[in-house]
C-alpha cells in the first residue's frame, strides 16, 4: 500500500496546478475575509483559514494543503492581526489561534491524505478485480488453446500497457513461436534461448521475480504438475512493472490463463478419449459381426469341401452333390457379405467421387431389378412410374446399389407371395422412390436405427446380413446431397423413400424428327 | 483329356484360380495357355495364336489395361476380361481400351463359359462380312434393308435410333460402353454428352420393349453401358 502511495506522489510531484491552487485558496478567502475584518473576530478568520486549508487537503494533496497553511499563516499575519501590513503579531491570543491553525492544519491534511489514498487503493484494487473478471469471463467462454492464448495476450495488453507473447512448447517439448500470433500486440521478435532456459527452470529466478533481459521480462507459466508455458512481456516501465500490486495482478493474470490452458487441454484429452471408446466399441462390434458372419459360411465351405476330399467316392451323387451346392451357396452369402464391407469402407473411406451422368431414374430401377431377376422371380412387383421424369444426375452404379438392397429387404422380410410396389416421381424435395413391401414393417422407435452400421433388428435372425445394407444406403444417398427415410405404411408392411434433389435443370438436346425410310 | 476347342490364353496371377480356371477350361474342351504375368501373356499373344485371351486385370509386373492397349495396337483377339474389384471404372475403362467383355470375381464359371462361347461365336461370324438379319425373342433387325419388327409388326425407327440399334445388334450379347456408343452413333466429339444417349435409349426402349422400364432387350449396365440381350429368357 505504501509503495502505491509513493507511486502516486511520485506521479503528483510534476503537478504544478495543485501548488497554485494551494496558494490562491488561501488568498481568496484573505479577499472575502477583508470587508468583514470589523465584524469578525481572529477566531473566526482563522476558522475560514482553516475550512480552505481542508478543502485543499482533501481535494489536492498534503504538500498542497501545508503551503496553503503556509500561506494562511502569513495572510493572516499580514492582514488581519494587529499591526495591519505586517508580519509582526502583538497580540498574544492571535499567536496561539495562528499555531493552532498551522498544526490543525497538517494534521488534518495529514488525515485527509490517508483517506485519499485509501480511497485510490480502493479504486485500483477495484479496477484490478474488474479486469481479472473481464479476463476470466473471457476465458471461461473459450474452448480453443489458441482463443485462450489470444485473449490471454489481449487482456496482458490491455491492463499492462505493453507487448506480450505466450510461448509454447512444440511436439519436441521445445518452445517456439507462435504458429498465428495475433498482429499488433503480440511480440514478434523474442529470445528463444532465453525463454528457453526460463521454461526448462521451471521457475523465474525469486528476484527481481522474473528473469530479464534487454527490455523483455520471462516469466514462466506453471501449472499445477509442470511448466506449461513462458510469457513474454515487454513493459514501458520497467520500475512500475516490478511494484508488489502489479506483480500480484500479473501472477493473478498467469494463473488464470494457465488454469484456462489445463482446462482446454484435459477437455481434449476426454474428448479423444471417448472417440477412441466410440471408435473401439465400433471395432469390436465390426470384428463380432465380421466373424460371427463370415465364420458361418465359412465353416459350411471348410466342412463340405474336406469331407469331399476325404470321403468323396463313397458318398453317393444325390449326397455328393448336395454339398457341392452346399459350397456355392455359402460362397456365395460370404461374397455378398465381402462386398458389403468392402463397399461401406469404400464410402466410410470418403474416397469415393461419384460418377454423375444424366440417367432416367426408371433405367437404374430396371436394372436393379435385372439384377435381382432370380430372387424376385416368384415375387410380384409392381411398378408405378409417374409421367414427365426428367433426366437425373446421379451415379447409376451406386444408387443401382441402393435400389438392389432395399429391393431385397423387401424380398427378404416380407412373406412369400406377397407383392413390393416400386413407385417412382418427382416432388417438391426432389425426385422420389419408394419401395414399399407388405410384411411386419419396422418396429417402432427403430426407424432411424436401422441405418445404422451393424444394426439388426434381430441380432441373431436367420436372415443373414451383416446389418450394413441400409448403411450403405444412406452413405449412398446422403453423398448425391439427398435423404432416406424409412416408415410403415397404414396398411402394414414398411416403406422406404428416397429423394434426390435436382439440383440442375437436364440438358436437353435438338429433337430429331425425320423417321427411317427404307 | 483331348483338347479340341480353339487356344485359349489365360493371363492371372493366382495360382489356385489360374489352376482352377486351367482345370475348368480343359474340361470343356478347350487348350489352355496359362501365364502369371503381362510380359509372359504378351509373347505367348504374339506366338501361340490364341483364339481369347482371359485377362486378369491386377497383375503383378504391369497394369492389366496396358496389356490391352498394347494386344489392341497389333491385334483383333477377343479379350475377357476378369476384375477383382466392383468397380465400374476399371471396368469401363478395360472395354474402352479395346476389352471385349468382363466378369467380376467371384463368378460363377458356368458364366465365364456362356461368354467365351458366346465371344468365339462372334468373331466366327465376322469373316462372314456384315450380318444381315439378327432375330432374338419378338425382335428381329434387318441390318441392310434398316427394318426392324417386333411381333412381326414394324416399327420405324429415327436414323439415329437405328444406328444405336446397330452397333448393339453388331456387339450382339456384349456391353458396349457409353463412350463407345456415342463415337459410334453421334461422333468423337459427342463422348462426354451421355444425357443424348439417355434420351434416345428411352425412345428406343418405348418402341421395342413391351414394359420399357423393365426392358427385356435393351439392358443397362448400371455405370459401365448397355448390351443387346441375346438370350430368349
């Protein structure tokens, strides 16, 4: 507190104003006083001396206030106590009354300037706790280490006046600069070694409290366990920047930009911690569902093959070529499961560019319907195709693929017999197809989990499946920018609807009219 | 096992496949000529006189679409082509370089049969000079006098319907990529407008097909081109 009051004085030294004051105060009241001087008694003068004398202390400061006793002393002297014109005073009472003005006088200026300075205490402190919640308001809104480094650097800049940088050690554990400093505050040029050896003390050396060299000051940043950091300021004055008041507010500044640092960092950390959980749990319901999957056919394939190679002449044809059919079949399954993975990782991979051409969305339903000719041979499926459909831009082989699996869902979860309705039309969305079958439908409440990755409805059903066809759907869909949703239908079964949206008017070409003659 | 049938060339990597495809092969018939790597097929391309060529495109010494850029520079010999991967761009990419069809692995070999007979038919029938007249289901094409029926009722066709017509009916069974079908039909520098052979494949479907959006003539290879179905179903 002392030093804020030397500082203070120091900073009032230069004040020529308040010693003009001191003295005019005092003259002032000498003019008012004199008209009165018949009526008044030395008393009272004095009292008004006095009251002056107050009104600069309070307001301008003890060494004002004393000359104004000063000059009180000598006005009074001069003008009012008998002989009139002199400094001389014969009256015995008017000595004492001047005495007792003069020490009334330096002490209450003496008293007067202890609340001053109480009172700008106060204020700076006040000002101190404002900016330290300015700073830590701030912070706590930020996520990012390099918003908290800028508003660390910002605040620095703001309450101390001078230049800064926070510096951080790089992958190597070595500090460096700042990848993006913020222009214009932020230190540019900086001693590397020096921060250097800052950051590896651990510590600033105890006094001067930190290390400096040139005109830059190091202070190390700890955190709780190590140094995470050194900031570098560059004050205007020096002398200030080493007083208690502003070395506290500075550690109080560290301390709250480091705290904000650890948190942002362990925030990091948790946050890649439950990503690697997410992305572990994914694998290990990848590896069961791959496994269980592909072990299936796979163990058909091994078992009918070797007691083929083992025991096949004595089995007899009927036999022999049941497992024969046994091994394709589950080759078969393996193969469709194979390609699923495969095409998921494909699209999951994000290397696959679509091949966008102008197709007639009828086309790519027929040929996935083509595609699936053998298993829909026993199935009705009726096609309901709207008039106008303009030319589509989309990559035919992957939403031939889209078309394929929802078909055979459809095929696969609704009984035999009964029909699937294709429809397909242009609506406000965009274009849209529908496939709608008349079996169980989904459900409810799993409508959107069906999309998902190794999602089955029954874990275990005998529909095989890895539970990535609808997966791959969606992937599909969402890369042409549409959307894919899945319903039941009020008449039973469930629905799946897609839109792509057209985005682009179809180019159109010149028609040609004349027709073939022979 | 005596071998009858015309030379095949059978150019893949893996030896348990290339022993199986050897085994397949020689069981219908045919002599095999059966070589792991690009360099090996090529010579043997040059020197065996083979009638087909099986190519796998993911070989271990070069690229399998060089193989056929460098055969096609010299050579008319009907190349399958077998890929591992589902892709529609190597695929395509295999028939624009000059392939003539393609299978993807796994298939069925009963399948790689169908189309090598089906591709040795085809080049036997070329020496012949152009075809005259193509029958398949209800349609049937009449090549030089440009008339085409269906149900032995006729159906006129705009000149460029009937060119696109043609070279499907002279690939008869093959796919025919989209880029080829736009040289051929509308020229080089239509390769790039697919939204003209969209349009004009839809027309033609209308007067051909009964049910145009499930055609039973006129197939779409999702991606990769159409093929003429020469098969009745």
């Amino acid at each position: 507190m002392k030093s804020a009051t030397n500082y203070s004085g120091f900073r009032q030294k230069h004040n020529y104003g308040h010693w003009l004051w001191g003295i005019a105060i005092p003259l002032t009241l000498t003019a008012i006083d004199w008209p009165f001087r018949e009526i008044l008694t030395a008393s009272n003068i004095l009292m008004f001396y006095l009251l002056g004398v107050f009104f600069v202390a309070i307001r301008l400061g003890f060494w004002p206030s004393v000359l104004a006793s000063l000059t009180s002393a000598g006005a009074f002297a001069f003008f009012f106590a008998p002989p009139i014109f002199s400094f001389a005073i014969a009256d015995q009472e008017n000595l004492v009354g001047l005495a007792v003005m003069l020490v009334v006088g330096v002490v209450t200026s003496k008293l007067a300037e202890n609340v001053r300075s109480q009172a700008r205490v106060a204020e700076q402190r006040e000002q101190r706790v404002s900016a330290l919640y300015r700073l830590s308001k701030e912070l706590a809104e930020a996520r990012l280490e390099t918003e908290i480094i800028a508003i660390g650097i910002r605040h620095i800049h703001a309450e101390f006046g001078c230049r800064n940088t926070l510096l951080f050690p790089d992958g190597n554990g070595k500090l460096c600069y700042p990848v993006n400093p913020s222009p214009g505050i932020s230190l540019q040029e900086v001693d590397l070694s020096m921060a250097r050896r800052v950051f590896d003390l651990g510590k600033t050396p105890e006094d001067p409290g930190a290390l400096a060299s040139e005109d830059k000051l190091f202070i190390a940043l700890n955190g709780s366990t190590e140094t995470i950091g050194v900031l570098v300021l560059e004050p205007v004055d020096f002398q200030q920047m080493f007083l208690p008041e502003q070395q506290q507010l500075i550690d109080t500044f560290i301390n709250q930009i480091v705290h904000a640092l650890v948190r942002a960092r362990l925030a990091e950390q948790a946050k890649d911690a439950t990503l690697k959980i997410q992305a572990e749990a994914l694998r290990n319901s990848l590896l069961s569902s791959i496994s269980h999957d592909l072990r299936t056919p796979l163990a058909t394939i091994v078992g009918a093959a070797s007691t083929l190679e083992a025991d096949g002449e004595r089995l007899n044809e009927h036999r022999r070529r049941k497992l024969v059919v046994a091994i394709n079949e589950e080759a078969q399954r393996m193969s469709d499961l194979m390609t699923k993975i495969l095409e998921m990782a494909r699209l999951e991979s994000g290397q696959v560019v679509l091949n966008r051409q102008w197709y007639a969305p009828e086309e790519i339903v027929g040929s996935a319907l083509r595609r699936l000719d053998k298993k829909l041979k026993k199935r009705q499926v009726n096609l309901h195709i709207a008039d106008g459909l303009g030319l589509v831009l989309l990559d035919a082989a992957l939403l031939q693929q889209v078309l394929v699996n929802l078909l055979d869902n459809a095929d696969k979860y609704s009984p035999a017999g009964q029909p699937v309705d294709v429809s397909i039309a242009t609506t406000a969305r965009g274009l849209s197809i529908a496939i709608a079958d008349n079996g169980p439908g989904i459900p409810e409440g799993m409508q959107q989990k069906i999309f998902d990755k190794f999602f089955r409805i029954q874990a275990e059903s005998a529909q095989s499946g890895v539970g990535l066809g609808l997966a791959i759907c969606r992937a599909i869909v969402e890369a042409h920018g549409g959307e894919i949703q899945a319903s039941n239908r009020s008449e039973g079964g469930a629905v799946f609807q897609l839109y792509l949206p057209l985005l682009e008017c179809p180019p159109t070409i010149a028609p040609e009219e004349k027709e073939l003659t022979p | 096992m005596k071998a009858t049938g015309p030379l095949l060339l059978l150019i893949e990597d893996d030896p348990q496949f290339r022993l199986l495809l050897t085994t397949t092969l020689e069981n219908q018939d045919y002599s095999v000529f059966a070589v792991a790597t690009g360099r090996e097929g090529l010579i043997a391309a040059r020197n065996r006189q083979p009638g087909l060529l099986i190519l796998d495109l993911g070989l271990p010494d070069m690229d399998g679409q060089e193989v056929i850029l460098r055969l096609r520079k010299s050579s008319e010999l009907p190349i399958i082509v077998l890929s591992a991967r589902n892709q529609e761009g190597d695929i395509t990419k295999a028939l624009d370089n000059g392939a003539d069809d393609y299978l993807t692995k796994p298939f069925n070999t009963a399948e790689l049969m169908s189309r090598i007979k089906a591709l040795l038919r085809r080049v036997a029938k070329l020496p012949g000079g152009a075809q005259e007249c193509f029958q398949v289901g209800d349609l049937k094409v009449e090549l030089t006098r440009r008339r085409v029926f269906v149900n032995d009722r006729e159906v006129h066709l705009t000149p460029i319907e009937f060119r696109l017509l043609c070279v499907l009916v002279r690939n008869g069974g093959f796919v025919v990529t989209h880029r080829q079908l736009l040289e051929k039909v509308w020229g080089a520098s239509y390769v790039e407008h697919s939204h003209y052979l969209r349009i004009y494949m839809g027309q033609l479907r209308h007067k051909i097909e009964t049910d145009p959006a499930r055609p039973r003539y006129l197939l779409t290879e999702a991606g990769v081109g159409y093929r003429l179905n020469e098969e009745e179903d």
